[in-house]
C-alpha cells in the first residue's frame, strides 16, 4: 500500500493570509486529488491532477503535480472563513482503482 | 436526487443491535466504496463492489456485511458491533475504466455505538 503524508496537520490562520499545504509520498501515484470536507459532511472533490508539472486553479486556490507524480500542493491566497475545513489529498494508486488518503490538514481560518 | 446520498444521518446503536446503512449513487457510476472515518486517523477503505461484485474486503470485522443488489445502492449491514466501530461511515461511487478514477462521497452516516 503506498502512503501520502499531508503536512501541516493543523493550521490556523487569519482572514486575508496565504497558506501551502503539502502532500507527499515516496511512491509514485496516477493521478492525485484534493478534497475537502466539512463537519458532518462527506468530502467534496475540489480537484485531480494528472500529469507531473501540471497546475491547475480554482479561484483563490492553486494546485500543483510534482514532476514526479509523487508530490502535490495547495495554495491558498487571501484565505476566507469560508474556506475552513479539513483538506484532504488522494492518490490513485498506479496498479488499480485504488485512493490512498492523506490524513489531512484542518485549517482554520479567522476572521 | 444528485450525487451520492446516504441514510442515515446519525444512528445510535446498542451492540446487540442489527442496523443497515443504505447509500444510493445517482451519478451512473460502476463502482461503489464504504470507508471508515475516525477521529485522527486517514479514511480507512472498508470495501469495493465494481459492477455489484465484490473486489476488495479490507480485512473488515464479520460484524460488518456489504451488499450490493445494483450498481446503484451499496448496503452496509451492522450487527454485534463494539464501541470502537463508533465513526463517520462514508460512501462513495466512482466510474471505473478510465485512466482516471474520480471519487464521489456521500454525506456520511454518523454512528455511534453504546
């Protein structure tokens, strides 16, 4: 089973700054997607990256796909409190179906 | 009806009970999950079912019986389970056969066992 590592862990914030979170393996994934989920909710998929380099955003939020496929990142600019929430990543795994979760990173942005 | 949807919400169960969670996926996929989400810990996948047959069993507890009659609805049947199965149980349904698999959740069902 390969393994994602999300970092930081908790993150806590004030409304209008820029935050990064990491998400990181020593394997090499497919694909890899970004959710995020609310209490009591399910997790939303916000995005999937495919091929290495790529970027891809979505308003104020910036993906990346490391070169190797085995990395990603999420950049947020001029964070809201809405963004609040717990940021999960999840790789496709290269052999199948298969999504390896990171632990997440909640954040918690302040007004 | 959009996405994935799961009933119920929340469920109290006592251990000698029997209870099924129900999840209905509108999306016309052909693959369905049920994970396990716990306080501290990543999403644990619990099972796969690709066109209603069964193709991962995560070394789950007997205690818990997926079915699936259709590629539509997936079932998660509960019966003699133990405090520490209390958790978020969480479906999903993707389409599989592409190079990409994208996974959709439901809102969850909330359970907690005394």
């Amino acid at each position: 089973t390969q393994l994602l590592e999300q970092s930081p862990q908790f993150l806590s914030i004030q409304e209008g700054e820029n935050l990064t979170v990491y998400c990181n393996s020593s394997s090499v994934f497919s694909s890899l997607q970004w959710y995020r989920q609310e209490p009591g909710e399910g997790p939303v998929l916000l995005v999937t990256v495919v091929t290495g380099g790529e970027v891809k955003k979505l308003k104020r939020l910036t993906f990346q796909f490391g070169d190797a496929r085995k990395d990603s990142s999420l950049h947020i600019t001029a964070a809201q409190p809405g963004d609040t929430g717990l940021y999960l990543c999840a790789g496709q795994e290269t052999s199948g179906s298969r999504l390896t979760f990171g632990e997440g990173t909640q954040l918690t942005v302040n007004p | 009806e959009t996405g994935v949807t799961q009933t119920p919400r929340h469920l109290v169960m006592g251990m000698t009970n029997k209870k099924s969670l129900k999840c209905e996926q509108h999306l016309g996929h052909n693959a369905m999950y049920w994970y396990k989400q716990s306080a501290k810990k990543p999403l644990e996948l619990m099972f796969v079912y690709n066109f209603k047959e069964q193709t991962e069993n995560n070394s789950v507890p007997s205690r818990f019986s997926p079915e699936c009659p259709n590629s539509s609805h997936l079932f998660l049947h509960l019966h003699t389970l133990q405090p520490e199965d209390s958790a978020l149980y969480l479906c999903a349904s993707s389409q599989v056969g592409g190079a990409v698999y994208e996974q959709y959740f439901g809102p969850g069902t909330r359970l907690t066992v005394t």
